[in-house]
C-alpha cells in the first residue's frame, strides 16, 4: 500500500510528464540495444568458437572490458571519439547526424556495455554443439547458410534470448555512461536512470521512487524470462 501511495504521489506531480518520457526513452533504447546485442553479440561469440584468429585471446580479453571499467570511463570515450573537434564526430555532423547529447549516444554506450551478456552466454553453446548435425544438414545437400538458420540458430536462440535479457535489464539500470553522454535534457534525452538521480538531488523523493518502481518492475521480469529460459534448456540438455 505504501509503494502504491508513493506511486500515485510521484506520478500526480508535476514532474510527471518527464518520468513517463525518460522511461519510455530507457525502454525503447534498451529494446533497441537488445536487438543489436543479439545479432552482434552472437557474431562475436561466433568469431570466437569459429575461427582461428591470431590475437583471438587479445578479442576475447577486450570483450569482457566494459565489464571492468567504470561506465563512467566509457561514456568520456565516447565524448572523445565523437565529440564535434573529432575526426569521427565532425564526420557524423558533416553528414547531418548527431550522435553525442541525443539517442545515438545513449544507444552506443549501451551497446558497449551490455554486449557481453550475450557473447558469453552465446560461447559455451556454440562451443558443446554436436558438429555432426551440420554435417548431415551438409550431406543432405543444405548450403551453409541454410544449415546456421535450421540448425545452428535453433540450437542458439534459448542462450541469445537469455544474454539479451540480461543485457535489458542491465541497460535499463545503467547511469554512468549516460550521464556523459546523454546531455540529459528533459522530454528529449533524459533517461530513466538519470532522472531518479536529479529528482533525489532536488528533493522530490516521491517521484524518484514511483519511476524506480517501475524501472525495478522492468528489470526483474526481464531478469526472471532470462533465468526461466536458462532453466528451461538445462531441463531440455538433462
């Protein structure tokens, strides 16, 4: 009853357009970044099991940085690589495109962070799978392209869905990076996160707490599908 109080107190403020837009905006660039992960994630993982690179110890080592970094430190590399006085971020503004202070930013520095969710979730499937199988889809006359989406990716998808997951709800929690890079305008590129930050430092706790409750709500059942679904493949491998 309390946390409903809370809820009702925090949305009815005035403040309360501007939590459901930086909500929506950590909802939608997580969603977005779960898709990227997917596909660029289980690339990598693919890259990583598949090939015999050199320096694929080098590759899998800078795979898990973002896990050992501050997001803070992420978030003033993006500023470096992008900024408006960079080569990189004049490039972006010449051909009318804003990356840094807008949502191509804030997706970046998800990206980054969340990609190794699904990378390491990824790699030991791709590595237990049974070789046999693609060599019957290929002596059955498959092209290879037609064996990685009837026999490879079957195999994958409980593994990617769950590192994608994970990787949402991480993505929705995320405030270092963002801060950073986000310019943290109200209605445009104020994210979730961010937002119970600067309502806590101006004293409305009531409507910091309504958007965490529901920021919360988001990452526990994204956090709850991930851990059903790898509970559901250990149950299919026994």
């Amino acid at each position: 009853m309390r946390s409903a109080r809370i809820c009702t107190s925090g949305w009815g403020s005035r403040a309360a357009p501007a939590a459901r837009d930086a909500i929506w905006l950590s909802l939608w660039t997580a969603a977005v970044v779960t898709i990227i992960n997917a596909c660029f994630g289980t690339a990598t993982a693919w890259v990583l099991q598949r090939y015999p690179l050199p320096g694929k110890r080098l590759l899998s080592t800078l795979v898990d940085v973002p896990f050992a970094i501050p997001t803070l430190v992420t978030g003033v590399m993006l500023v470096l690589l992008f900024g408006p006085t960079r080569p990189v971020g004049r490039w972006f503004e010449l051909h009318g495109v804003t990356v840094l202070f807008a949502p191509p930013a804030i997706i970046l520095a998800l990206a980054f962070i969340t990609v190794p969710f699904v990378v390491r979730a990824v790699e030991p499937v791709l590595a237990e799978l049974d070789p046999t199988e693609e060599e019957a889809a290929a002596t059955l006359g498959a092209t290879p392209l037609r064996t990685f989406w009837r026999v490879i990716i079957p195999a994958l998808t409980p593994a990617i869905a769950s590192g994608s997951l994970q990787g949402f709800a991480r993505a929705l929690a995320e405030f270092g990076s963002i801060v950073v890079v986000s310019g943290n305008i109200p209605h445009r590129t104020l994210t979730g996160a961010v937002y119970v930050f600067s309502e806590v430092e101006s004293g409305r706790p009531h409507a910091a707490a309504a958007a965490s409750l529901v920021l919360l709500a988001a990452a526990v059942l994204a956090t709850l599908g991930a851990r059903a679904i790898s509970r559901r493949t250990l149950v299919s491998d026994a």
